[in-house]
C-alpha cells in the first residue's frame, strides 16, 4: 500500500520567503508528526497532530513556524521569513492513534534557503 | 544534557564481526525504546523494538536496563548491506500525548 508521502522533495528559497511543505500520511492513521533533521543529527520533534488538532507543538522553534491538518488527514508545515538556519529535510510520520509502536516516515522534504 | 545520547562513530568493521551500540537516556518516565535504521539520504525505519526482557530479530539483538537507563543493538555477522545510521529512540509520554525523541546516530561501515 501506500506509505506517507511528501512534497516537495527538494525545496530551495531566499531568506525571507514563504514556503509551505506537505505531508500525506497512510490512510487511516490519525496521528501524524512533523521533524525536522540537520546534517549528523537525529530527527528533532516539531509537532504532533491527532486528528485535526495539534496535540504536542512544543517543539515548533518560534512563531515563523506553524503547521494545519484541517481535516485530519493531509498537513501542511508552513514556515515564514525563512531563515538560513532553517535549511535542512523536514520529515513527516504517521502512526495509527493510540499505538506508542511504530511511525512510518516519509522522504522528506529537503529545503535549501539561500 | 542530551535527552538520548549516542556514540556517533562511525564504527568501521569487517564483514561476519559483531558490533554493539550502545545509547543513554536521561528522562526516567520514558515508556517504549527503539533502534531505527536510516540510510543515507532516506528516511528512518523501525528496526526493532526494545524491551525490557530483551528481544532479538535474526542477527540482532536489543537490550534495555530501565535502572542504568541504558538501551543497546547487538549485530551478529555484520554484512555489507548493514551500512547505516542506526538511531535509539525513546518514547516520552506527554500530557495527552506521547512523542519520539531520537539520538544523533551510531553511524555503521561494513568492508569486504
């Protein structure tokens, strides 16, 4: 089947600009998160969405950073006045609700601000 | 303190050897432990979980201390198709939620 998938794979911007970056996770899984991975880093934590809320954002960096998942399936991470410390692969995740086993990644989206 | 911490590596080691890792982890309400596998340029997948009685799948094996917080990934027979970055992950359980928090990676060479 399906797994989560991500677009853009690559993305590349100039500082200060808007950019918005998409995550479809399996059918059917309820909680979806939102990582971001610097290079010989592991992921960090960004936020957690159940359902169509935001159940965890603590990990959002600062308010240039916001994520939406209106009907609980497809989200969007979007990221405003980028900045050059916000390059890196931004990864998205599924897992059925209530499970605390395994998340499903996907690609990822590689964003490059000039 | 990092929440997980890792020997980065690279550990560099011959085809048919064992190698270990290990990993720490600092917050003592963690609930669920994992070894994830990333390849380069891929994404992470679930390697194996870890519990506390330990587990092993084929040629791996995972072990858990919950005392010493201590989590390790024993691999038997390393083959070159064990090249990887091998992430310990541990679960957090938050107020209505619970989220992944991953190490930096132990980073695996196997040569011929």
């Amino acid at each position: 089947g399906a797994g989560v998938s991500q677009t853009p794979s690559n993305k590349v911007t100039e500082k200060g600009k808007y950019v918005e970056l998409r995550c479809d996770p399996i059918s059917g899984h309820t909680a979806l998160y939102w990582y971001r991975q610097s290079l010989g880093q592991g992921p960090e934590f960004l936020i957690y969405f159940q359902g169509t809320g935001a159940a965890d954002d603590s990990g959002l960096p600062n308010d240039r950073f916001f994520a939406v998942r209106p009907e609980g399936s497809v989200s969007t991470l979007k990221i405003q006045r980028t900045e050059r410390g916000d390059s890196a692969v931004y990864l998205c995740a599924s897992s059925p609700w209530g499970t605390y086993n395994e998340q499903f990644f996907g690609p990822g989206t590689r964003l490059t601000v000039l | 303190r990092k929440e997980v911490e890792q020997d980065p590596g690279p550990f560099n080691v011959p085809e048919g050897a064992t190698v270990a890792f290990n990993c720490t982890y600092s917050n003592s309400a963690s609930q669920s432990f994992f070894w994830y596998r990333q390849d380069c340029r891929k994404e992470p997948k679930l390697l194996m979980s870890v519990y506390s009685s330990g587990n092993e799948d084929g040629r791996f094996t995972a072990q858990l201390n919950r005392a010493s917080q201590y989590i390790s990934l024993l691999i038997r027979d390393s083959k070159l198709s064990d090249s990887a970055t091998y992430l310990c992950v541990v679960n957090i359980p938050m107020d209505s939620s619970y989220k992944l928090i991953f190490g930096s990676g132990t980073r695996l060479l196997v040569r011929p």
